[in-house]
C-alpha cells in the first residue's frame, strides 16, 4: 500500500521527531539544562536587539536598520553585534 505525499511526509516528519528526543533523552540533565539556559538567553538577546532597533531612530544606529534586522538571523553573534557595534550614543 503506498501513502500519499502528504501523509508519507508527515510519517517521516514524525519519525524525525521521535529520533530527535530520543536523542534528546540520551543527554545528561545538565547538558539539558545548559542547553535550555543558553536558547533562553538567545532569545532574550535578540528580542531585546530587534526591539531597541525598532524603536531608535535611523541617525543612532550605525549601518542600515534593514541590513541588522537581517544580520539578527545569525545567532547569537548578530545581536550581540548589534548590541555592542551598531548603536551610536544617545
């Protein structure tokens, strides 16, 4: 019996999914941990980047606005860039 595209798509998609947290439970609890805490600071890092971006006006920062949203994309070293590199003194 074969299965449609859609439904052979997502048989796969649940298969990854499952090989993915069993890998996921193969890690030791502070690896784990880690691995939460370090996302958890990614995003914190890059909402508080777009968010300053957003609301300073194009003459405080350094470089094209569209081209830092872009280089937020490159986790985590985009919005650090930004943070550290982009802004001009208010």
């Amino acid at each position: 019996m074969t299965l449609p595209s859609d439904a052979a798509e997502a048989a796969h998609q649940g298969e990854e999914l499952q090989a993915a947290h069993e890998k996921w439970d193969t890690l030791p609890r502070w690896q784990q941990t880690g691995i939460i805490a370090l996302a958890a600071v990614e995003v914190v890092l890059t909402t508080r980047a777009a968010v300053d971006l957003f609301r300073r006006p194009r003459g405080e920062v350094r470089g094209p606005k569209t081209l830092w949203f872009l280089g937020f994309a490159i986790q985590p070293f985009g919005p650090i860039a930004y943070l550290a590199l982009g802004r001009r003194r208010r």
